[in-house]
C-alpha cells in the first residue's frame, strides 16, 4: 500500500530550508560548554592523579612538627615561639631568655620573651652571605649556636639587642669573603697489586664484613671470590645468564646477594655456596643492589625506573618505589632517615620514606645521569656523581654542600673514608682523589691497563675500600681487579698540599 506524499509549495519548502540553516548558523559553535562544578571536580580528580600522582600524598614527616630540632645549631630543649596566625613552617628560634654575659642571673627583665622585629631580622640578613641570607630571612632569625658562638660579656649582649631591637648596627656581625678552609694532607695512593682471573668487565665489588675475603661481579656472569690479604681466588659462584651487576655481603647472615642484567636477584647461602633464593619482580636488568644495615631488608634498583623493597626472609615484595623516569642506577641505605637513596638517569636524586615507601624529597640539581651514590661513614652527608660534576649533600633534606668540580668525565662510582678522601672513578680509567671537607683534589691516576688490553678498554666501574680503609680495590674494564694502598714513604714535605686560600666563587647549584 503506498502513501501518499504530501506535496508543499516551493515557497513552503524554501522557507523551510532557510529555517534550518538559519538554526544551524546563527547558534555559537565555539563558545565554550557552560562549566557545571561536578564535571569540573572529576576533571581536576583525573589531571591531579595524572600528573601529580607520584607526589600527591606525601607522607606526614615528624620533622615539620619539630623542625627547630633540625636547623642547626639549635640546642635540644628550647621552646621555640611562633608569632599568632603565622604559618607554622616559619618558626622563630634564638628568642628565649639569655641572660647578658657570663654569672649574670636571669632577673625578671631578662627573661621576657620579645620576638624580633623585622628590621632586626633584616638587619640580620644584610650581614650574612647572600646564599644563607634568603634562607634566613625566610625562616628563621639567628640561631642559638650563632650568640654562643660569639665571644662573652658585651659582644654576646650587642647581638641579642640586634636581635631584639633591630638596630642597625650590622657590622657587630659582618664577616669576611668565604675563603676555602686549608685542606686536610692525604697521603698518595700507588697502585699495589693487580688481579686477574675473570672474562669479562669486572662490575661490581663488595667486602665481607670480616675483611677476610672480597667478592666481585662480572660480565663473563660469574662471581668471583678472592682472598683479600693474598689476592688468590677462592671460589667462582656460577648462575647468573648475564652481567652481575651488583653484589653485596649480609653482616647480618652467612648471605651473599648479587643482580645482574638478566632480571634477576639470587641470594647465595655461604656455607653451602648454593642459591637459596630468589627475589623475582624487576622487568628489566637490576643495576643495583644494598642491604639495609639494621633490618633484614634489601633494595634493589632497576633499568624499569623502579626500585624494589624486599623481606630478606619471606621474598616478598614489600615496596615498589616508583617515581624515577628513567632507569634507576644504584641505591644507598642507611638506618637513620632517610633510609633509602636512589640515583637515576633521569639526572634526579631522591630520598625515600621507607615506612610509607614514598619519596621525601627529589634533587634535581644535577644536569646528567646520576650513576653512583655514596654515604659518608661518619657524617650525615652524602655525595653523588655524574657526568658533569660532584656533589655533595646533606641530610635529611639533601641541603645542597659543594661542587666538587674538574673530573670531567662519566662517574660511574664513588668511595669514601673516615679519613675524608673521596675516591671517584670513571668512564675513561682516570681516578681522582678528593679531600672530603674542602673539595680539593689532591691526587689523580690513571693505571696501565693490563697487558694484551686496548687503551679503550680502560674504565672504572666500582671501588670501595677495605674495612681497615688501608687498601683501595677497583673494578675495570680490562677484566682486573687493582688494589691501591697509601704510599707510606710519602711526607707533607715530599708530596705538599699545592693549595692557594683563593676566595670561593659563588654556590653553583
């Protein structure tokens, strides 16, 4: 049955035509959709999470309560007095009670609390070097180390009225240009043994605790056992399918664990020199390895940007610790806070909360890979190296120390002692020798490589010291292991320190 079409006049259907284009034109396109708050919140959910992900929920430090524990020089004990509505990041420390010299009783005048004025706290500023200036300025008037270390009776009194006043009298503090501090003599290192026996790149190293025995990884995927006093080898251990890429000895078990480029983790039991474990989660090569030395922990770092916390015990994997951008390089832990340091080629460092397993802080001071990290022995310092130069930091928050400038090449590991010498080695076989406290560099060597190797082939991939710290054992590309000593022959007198007291340049961060 077919219907029929209703017919309408030409006039009828042009106007009809108009209506609709008319109704398609004259509406905005471009203006935008009206924003409405719920759309708007899922919105900034989502780009929040995106990009802001890996530091959105930071943990809660202790630091931020008592953070006048942390500025230097304060003295355990001491209130500390926040001005009413300020924020209380800013916390004004140094104002207590002081009495004004030496014996002088504390009368009901000296100890009213006054917190200083502005000006006395700029007047402050105008005195310090510029680089500690804005610090100051911005949190903090001086510090109670700062009166004490002022000499007694008027002096002492002159700072505490600057402080409480805020006079003018900004030369009551004022100091000279920094210079360098004389650095501390070291004696040179000389290359005292060479040992040979693997067939590949020696990678890795570690000492045992005991200071009987060394342990190093290869590329030809054996590691290898050596007698530290003597040099002969003791035993190979067989089993990685690649390059061992880290190895490290347990102080608190009969363990050695070793990572290489084949993913995968081992831990090997010493007293029957067989694999007992395996920690299985890294989706690429593990370059990296350390043992927590308080807790039967292990961290491992990766090429998959990762570094993985692992139950020595159990195998499990207690925390991924995610953030980096790239692979993550080597890793440092400490049993102070904070506990875990990862260094990436992202050219990033960060400090890890190991509880929380987030990060604490990321310094992004470096231009270039970050591929070795070292923890002083004695201080709560650290150091890092990369490509374009040495840095030194402290912690908990990695406050920026100094540039330890003039190796120019690619840092692949860094060693310290208690004495203060900093040992980096690199790329291109040089080693330089560094006095910790000053930056200066007191020795540089490059050793032959080993007979039958290519000039090429001379690099240096790890290095520690002994525990006696009286040897120094390096990992090289010519498939070595060489063991420095301090010469013993060596004077002030022979070997001076070649130092001129030049004024410091600024603080390049």
């Amino acid at each position: 049955m077919t219907e029929d079409v209703q017919k309408h006049s030409v006039h009828t259907l042009v106007f009809r035509s108009l209506k609709r284009t008319h109704d398609m034109f004259v509406s905005d396109q471009a203006k935008s959709v009206s924003l409405d708050d719920e759309s708007h919140k899922l919105k900034m959910g989502v780009k929040l999470k995106a990009d802001y992900g890996a530091v959105l929920h930071m943990p809660v430090l202790k630091e931020g309560k008592d953070r006048v524990s942390l500025i230097p020089g304060s003295m355990p004990g001491h209130q500390s007095y926040t001005q009413p509505g300020d924020d209380p990041e800013y916390l004004i420390t140094g104002t207590h009670a002081f009495p004004s010299g030496p014996g002088v009783a504390l009368t009901a005048d000296t100890t009213i609390h006054r917190n200083p004025t502005e000006a006395g706290i700029h007047s402050m500023a105008v005195a310090l070097p510029p680089s500690q200036a804005r610090l100051d300025a911005s949190r903090t008037a001086a510090s109670v180390a700062e009166i004490h270390r002022l000499p007694v009776g008027a002096e002492r009194s002159t700072a505490l009225s600057l402080l409480e006043g805020g006079g003018t009298r900004s030369s009551a503090l004022t100091r000279k240009a920094p210079t360098m501090p004389k650095p501390q003599w070291h004696p040179p290192w000389k290359l005292f043994r060479v040992i040979s026996g693997h067939l590949g790149w020696v990678r890795s190293i570690a000492v045992e605790p005991g200071n009987q025995w060394f342990v190093t990884g290869s590329a030809d995927r054996t590691i290898k056992i050596w007698d530290l006093a003597s040099g002969k080898l003791k035993l190979s251990l067989t089993g990685h399918i690649s390059t061992v890429r880290g190895v490290a000895v347990s102080s608190r078990s009969p363990y050695l664990f070793s990572c290489g480029e084949d993913k995968q983790v081992k831990c090997w039991d010493l007293e029957y020199n067989k694999v007992i474990r395996h920690y299985h989660g890294h989706l690429s090569a593990v370059y990296d390895l350390d043992l927590h030395p308080t807790i039967d922990v292990l961290v491992t770092c990766s090429r998959d940007a990762t570094a993985r916390v692992w139950d020595i015990r159990t195998k499990a994997n207690v925390h991924t610790l995610t953030g980096h951008t790239n692979t993550v390089a080597t890793v440092r832990c400490q049993a102070a806070e904070p506990q875990i340091i990862t260094g990436s080629h992202d050219s990033t460092i960060r400090l890890w909360d190991l509880i929380a397993g987030k990060t604490r802080a990321t310094l992004t001071n470096h231009k270039k890979s970050v591929r070795t990290l070292v923890l002083h022995p004695r201080q709560y310092t650290f150091a890092s190296g990369s490509a374009d130069n040495i840095k030194q930091w402290m912690f908990p928050d990695g406050n920026f120390i100094q540039n330890l400038s003039g190796h120019n090449a690619i840092i692949n590991t860094l060693a310290v002692n208690s004495d203060g010498v900093l040992v980096s080695g690199a790329d291109n076989g040089t080693i330089h020798m560094w006095d910790w406290r000053t930056g200066y560099n007191f020795q540089r060597i490059h050793a032959a490589v080993q007979p039958g190797s290519l000039d090429s082939e001379s690099g240096i991939f790890a290095c520690v010291f002994d525990n006696s710290e009286s040897r120094l054992i390096t990992a090289e590309a010519d498939k070595t292991i060489k063991v420095y000593k301090e010469d013993d022959t060596a004077t002030e007198e022979s070997h001076p320190v070649n130092w001129k007291p030049e004024i410091l340049k600024r603080k390049r961060f």
